[in-house]
C-alpha cells in the first residue's frame, strides 16, 4: 500500500495505539492502517507499567464490585457508564492478551493468577510478575507483526495535526533519521501517545512522556478534560523517580516513618495489620497515601535525603522467596539505583508524578469532538479515573479503550471519503515553520533551562496541594516562559537525527499543556481527589460535579467550560478506606 | 573518589563528515549518575548537539544500547562511578550502521523479527470461553526467553553476526524458543524453515558472547544450541511425513 495515505492512522505504538492498530483490522480487514510514533513501538511507555492489570475473574468478585471501586478511587468524578462498560469488557481485553500469548502469572492449576492492589476490594489485578507493561507491550507488538495490513512509521515525529473543514484528514510528521518533514494523510487520526509527567521535575515518566498528543489536539481546537488531575504515586526512588510499584505493597510491604511506625494509620486509612488488609493502609489509594505523606513531612516525621524527604518502604518481613517470585524488579531497581538490597534493607521513597487523569476530551467510544480525531490511553480522558485513577486500571483501559477507538475509527474511515488536497497549504505552513527552527541562529537560552524551570514551576505552582496564590504565580511564570522559548536557543542545525529539535518541540508541547493543567486547576475552587486546594479544601458537589472542558481560543488563551459527570448507580458518597 | 570524570564520546554527523571523530566532555562524576545521566548532563549544559537514544532510565525499554569502554551496555544500568577514574569511551554498538553519533539503525532487526513469526499460532479457533491453562512449570519453560528488551547488545556483542549480517542473531531466535516452548503455541513447524536455515541456528558458532552481554539474563546461546536438536529432526520430519502428521 502507498506510504503517505492511510484510512486510519494511530499516533503512538504503546498499549493503546497498538491495541487500536488490532481492532481496526479486526473490525475492517480490509482498511489499511499506520502507525505514526516517535520511537520503535516496544520502547513505549507501556513498557515500564511494573503491577498488574485489573479485571474481574476470580470467582467471589463482580463487576458491580470493580465498578463501584473505580468510581469511589476517583472520587466521583467518573463517568459511570464508561467506567461499566470499562470493567465489562476489561476481562475480554486481558484474555485476549492471554491468547495473543502474554505471559501472565498463573495460579498452581493453570489459571491466571490475581493479586491485591490499592483501593481495590478483591484480589483482582492480573500480574506477570512485576513487568506487566513489559510483557503486554511485546505480546501486543510482536502480535502486530502478523497484520501486514499495518504499516508503521518508526521514530517519526508528530508535529501537526491536518484540519480540514473541521475534520481531522492527517498529520504532519518528521522523520528523525533523515530529518525529512511530510503530510500523512488519513481518513481518522486516532491520538495513543500517552501521559505528559515530565512536565514535572520528578516523575517515573519515561523521557518521551512530554504530552505530545494532548498538544496537538488541543491546538487543532479540541477540548482538554479533567486537567488539573494529576496522580502522585507515593512510591518512587529519590533521585532518579523510578516506580517502585504498589505491587510491593500488595505483597505485604509497609510505609513506614523516620521512626519506624506505620504513620498512614493517622490518616484516616485503617489499623496497621502485620498483612495486608484490602482497601486499607497501604492499600489505600495513591492520592490519600500522597497527601498523607505531605502531612507527615510536615510534623517533621520524614527522614532527610540529598534529594528531599523520604519515607522508607519495608519488605524485608516478605523474605528473599516472595520477593524475588513476585517482585523482581523491585529488587533488581533497588540493587540497580539505590545500590540497597530490599530482602535486607529499608527503600526510601517519595511521592511522584506518575499519571494524568486528564487528557483529550473523548466520548466512550474514543471519539473527540473533531470529526475524524479519536484518542484512547492516557493521552485521552473518558473519563473512568475521575479524580484518581486507581492502580492496575490504566492497562485495561488502554485495551478496552484502545480497541473501541480502533472499531469507532474503522467504521469512520469505512464510510468516509478520502481527504480533499486543501491541507497543503497548511503542510506548507508547518514545513516552513520547522525548518525555520531548525535553522534558527543566536538564541538566548538552551531548551533545557526552560524545561527545568517549567518543571519547578509545575511543582511548586500545581503539586499535591495548589492554592489560588500558588497558582497565579505558575501561570504568571509559565506565560514568561512562553515568551522565553520562542527565542531560545537551537543549537543543532543540521538534518540527521536532531534530537535538540525534537526537544525544543516536545518542549513547546509541554508549555501548552502545563498552562492548560495550571488553568484548569485555578477554576476549580474545592479538593477532590488528586486535586487538593489548601484554600478550597473540601469536595463541592453543588458547585463542581462535574468536567472541567480547557479551550484554547483563537487568541490563544485558555477558556474553561464545565460537563455533567454521568451518575448511573452509585450516588456520590464519601470515600471510605480501612473501615 | 575524584569529582569529574572524562567521557570521550564517538561523535558522527554524515552531513558534516564522512568519518567518525570522539570528542572528550569533562563532566561531574556522582556516585548514583549513570553513563545516560553523563550524557543528559552533556546534552543539557555543555553541548546540544549530542545524539543518543534514551527513554525510561530504567532498564526496560531497551533504547538506550551503546558500547562503554569496548562492551555492549544499557548506558542507564551502567554507572561512571565503576569506570572511574575514568576517562570512558562511549561509542555506538558495533555491528550496525551508524545514523549519528550514538544512534544505530536497527531496521535489520525488525525485519528478522517478523520473520520468525514471534506470535501464537494455533491450529484451531481460540477458546470461546477463559483463558489457556498453563501451569507454572510450563511458563517457566519459556519465560527466560520472554524477558528481551531487544535492545540489541547481543548482536553488539555476536561475531557472527559481524561478519555474516544475514545471521537471524540471537535475540530474534531466543524470541522464535519464546513462542516455540510456549505450551499455548502450535506454530513450531511454520518457524523452522527461517530457524533451520544457514542463517538461522547453524550460522552460530557459540562462542556465548550474547549471553553474557544480555542485561536481562536471558540465555540467547542456550536457546540456539537447545534449538539445534528440534530443527534436525523437525526437518527430519518435514522430509519423512505428510504435513498432516507433523
């Protein structure tokens, strides 16, 4: 098939991209199908997801049961029929895997083996090890193999989205080995490029999670949803940011303070039992044991660390056998960056940025309000994470939501005609506006001097707890820096895998979606979930049950609108973790 | 411990130069900095234009394969602080062509990828209903070869494949014994014709060396000589019965 038209092209080869890729030809044989992605599909973020994914098989657990979790973990603020529709199909999704051949753990007798997780009340979290993101990334890319009806476009960069008449018709890319720069054209776009953590200064996010995607629809005029959400996993190594995953706590491990106690207790998250108890202490969701955290360092009960307060994470009651059957790339991590052993020793930990729960505005079928654009994973929110997502639902939801834009796509591209030629122009425009900064002369700062102050304006304006104050500065400091970078200096100049480019523009992403994150977070005047404001601190159901809807109107500046949250069965109630 | 560290960095620009040249960057050498740190240091204050691959930092995602000081290393699983007082050379991994700098074109790689047919083949239709049972031991009989990151230091790393770029390598024929030994997959007789091949299993000589430079432990040279046995006598096979019996 001819490279540069395709009917559906897919932005992103991770878990949800490659998913989609699946679908539209399991839908529509007959369609042929791209994949557009800055990196060769197994390098994917997916591939760092290290616990497990959720989804209702052992017997004694329901659907009702994962739904009703979800939806109280993300503090009502989920749409409850997506999220219905999410734990319905998330076993089919996850079999699937198993029969594309992900190597999942299993119990003695041959069936799949479930683990505990945080805010889940059954043992419901499918797990290959603790390499989960791992495993089912190469399941899903070395199934994608066989489809020769998929073409791919490894390490190609998405600079634009094609907008025609209000449709979306294709995107602008750029090859990073030749450096060439050409229109893909495209009766759907389906956006699969992930979150954007490094917009932080410290995150588990890969390097490449710089929200590419959320950018590009975003300036081709869709709104962005539920923004101001960002989840702080409690534990990740000081220094570097890695994971350490909630796995660790599931199998028993305990967060303790700088005198060895099990502080979460004082945070309204239950009594510390020596195993874990479901839906209790450490098994609490990731936003409560974040926040419970911030409190502890303030009492002064957190231990100092070259790069800030920690607490410590304790296995060593597991014993080398647990640990190195379920957790050996904890283990590994810890010998790797920490140079500590945690069959012996205690991890230092911290809360970092580690998920969006916002993203492109999509419908339960992935569809946007561009005609033509879909987005699934985390690059989009539905929303089934409401406030806080709970750990073990972001793989599933990028199977479940990965396959329905892919089938939503298809059917799109099956009934459309093919693009029109009038994105030329805008093709032309683009091409010109990159090779401009790539031939861009003098400059004043490097990229990365305004990339870090924008990660310490994010942490500083927009982190755990945010407050109007807080927040009028990260604004003020984010608009600067807008300005800043448009004179920033570019150094590399030349075709060839320019790199520096490609950060400058990944940088220009990112700018974007800090500003729509720290706009959206300064209108919403309550806590709830994630969003935790020191001026507004209680949940508003009157005033705010509802979206946040970010535009970014013609003169550039940001508006924000508000939807209903959809309620089917379960009234907002308070959350209730260990009793 | 001293407080800089030399890196001497392969530098590469085809549009500039037809030969590579190294280039030395005197950097902060800290005890938790990995080579990728050296290099993100570099990259940020001292100079843009340096070209390397990195992703995850964290030994998964397999970007970030080059050659420290003569070997085939994950720059973010390998750390200064073990090379000083350095200095340290840090070139691309050897057996592939050079696109700049530090990166090297793997297409090669993909391509053999897809030849083994590294997915599940089944002779009949799913199962309607659950999963495929497979009970520990059987998972354990192919997980091991599950593990590659392809990050491709094995074939940095294999002297056949430097002289014989047609070789299959090892982490595409550890990747063919994944779904070869994976107690759901019927699909063995379909990778012999690329594994059974001069190319396949007997281009390689064991000398063990993909082995030793994997970073996750899978065993590529076992899985070449435990495949050799299969291909004689699946070929055996494929000569002496109908395909029906196979």
């Amino acid at each position: 098939m001819a490279r540069g038209s395709h009917d559906v092209l897919i932005v992103g080869g991770g878990g949800a991209g490659l998913r989609a890729a699946i679908a539209v030809l399991e839908a529509e044989p007959r369609l042929d199908v791209a994949i557009v992605s800055k990196v060769y599909p197994m390098r994917s973020h997916t591939v760092s997801a290290e616990g497990g994914a959720a989804a209702v098989i052992a017997s004694g657990d329901s659907l009702e049961e994962h739904a009703h979790d979800t939806i109280a973990g993300g503090d009502w603020l989920c749409d409850q029929d997506a999220v219905e529709a999410f734990v319905k199909e998330a076993p089919e999704e996850l079999l699937r895997l198993e029969h594309w051949g992900c190597p999942w753990s299993r119990e003695p007798d041959g069936h799949v083996a479930v683990r505990p997780f945080g805010g889940m009340k059954q043992m419901r979290t499918w797990y290959a090890a603790d390499k989960t993101g791992f495993h089912l990334l190469h399941t899903l890319f070395q199934t994608s193999l066989k489809y020769d009806r998929i073409t791919r476009y490894d390490e190609w960069f998405v600079t634009k989205l094609l907008v025609d008449d209000g449709r979306t018709v294709g995107v602008v890319a750029l090859e990073l080995a030749s450096g060439r720069i050409e229109a893909i054209t495209a009766k759907a776009v389906i956006l699969a490029t992930g979150g954007c953590g490094r917009v932080f200064p410290f995150t588990t996010n890969a390097n490449i999670k710089t929200g590419d995607g959320m950018a590009l629809a975003y300036r081709a005029g869709a709104p962005l949803k539920d923004m101001e959400f960002v989840q702080y996993h409690p534990t990740g190594l000081p220094f570097t940011g890695i994971l350490i995953t909630e796995a660790a706590r599931a199998e028993g491990g305990w967060l303790v303070n700088k005198d060895g106690y099990r502080y979460l207790q004082d945070y309204d998250l239950g009594k510390p039992e020596p195993t874990p108890v479901l839906k209790s202490m450490e098994l609490g969701p990731r936003d409560r044991l974040s926040q419970a955290f911030v409190k502890e360092a303030e009492k002064g009960r957190t231990i100092d660390s070259p790069y800030g307060q920690v607490v410590y994470l304790d296995l060593r009651h597991l014993g080398e056998a647990v640990i190195a059957a379920k957790l050996p790339m904890v283990r590994e991590l810890c010998l790797d960056y920490e140079n500590l052993d945690p069959v012996k020793e205690l991890i230092p930990v911290r809360p970092v940025v580690h998920y969006m729960m916002g993203g492109v505005h999509t419908d339960i079928d992935g569809t946007t309000p561009l005609a033509g654009l879909y987005a699934a994973g985390e690059v989009a929110c539905v929303s089934i994470n409401g406030a806080n997502r709970l750990g073990s639902n972001s793989l599933p939801e990028c199977l479940v939501f990965g396959a329905r834009a892919g089938r939503a796509a298809a059917a799109f591209a099956a009934g459309a005609a093919g693009p029109a030629s009038a994105e030329h122009a805008q093709e032309r425009d683009e091409r010109r506006g990159l090779e401009r900064l790539r031939r861009r002369d003098g400059g004043q700062e490097p990229i990365s001097a305004i990339r870090e102050e924008m990660q310490e304006t994010m942490e500083d304006g927009a982190g755990i707890y945010r407050s109007a104050d807080s927040m009028t500065k990260a604004a003020d400091k984010l608009r600067e820096l807008q300005e800043r970078f448009r004179s920033a200096r570019v150094s590399d100049h030349s075709r060839t895998f320019n790199t520096e480019l490609i950060a400058a523009l990944e940088l220009s992403c990112m700018l974007d979606v800090a500003e729509a994150i720290v706009f959206s977070a300064s209108r919403r005047e309550e806590s709830r979930g994630a969003h935790q404001r020191t001026d507004f601190p209680a949940r508003d159901d009157d005033h705010y049950l509802a979206h946040s809807l970010v535009h970014r109107d013609a003169a550039a500046s940001p508006t924000v609108e508000y939807s209903p949250v959809t309620i089917t069965r379960w009234p907002p109630a308070e959350r209730v973790y260990g009793r | 411990m001293a407080d800089r560290i030399t890196l001497q960095v392969t530098r590469y620009l085809p549009e500039d130069s037809a030969r590579p040249t190294s280039r030395d960057y005197e950097i902060p050498l800290r005890k938790d900095w990995s080579i990728l740190d050296g290099l993100n240091h570099i990259k940020d204050h001292v100079d843009g234009t340096l070209s390397y691959r990195w992703s995850c930092r964290m030994g998964i995602c397999g970007s970030c394969g080059m050659t420290v000081n003569g070997e085939p290393k994950l720059a973010c699983a390998t750390f200064l602080a073990d090379y000083a007082p350095g200095p340290v050379r840090v070139e691309p991994l050897n057996n592939f062509p050079v696109i700049r700098d530090l990166v090297v074109e793997i297409g090669d790689f993909l391509e053999k990828l897809s030849a083994v047919k590294p997915w599940i083949i089944r002779e009949d239709e799913e199962p309607v209903d659950g999963e495929y049972l497979q009970t520990p031991a059987e998972l354990a009989e192919y997980k091991q070869f599950s593990m590659c990151i392809n990050c491709m230091l094995c074939y940095s790393a294999c002297p056949v494949y430097g002289l014989e770029p047609g070789f299959i390598g090892p982490a595409a024929i550890a990747l063919a014994q994944r779904y070869n030994l994976d107690s759901r997959d019927q699909g063995s007789h379909e990778r012999l014709d690329v594994l059974s091949t001069d190319e396949g299993v007997w281009d390689c000589t064991f000398v063990g060396e993909c082995t030793r430079a994997c970073p996750k432990h899978v065993d590529p040279a076992g899985a070449i000589q435990r495949y050799k046995p299969t291909a004689v006598t699946e070929t055996l096979k494929a000569f002496l019965l109908p395909r029906g019996k196979r």
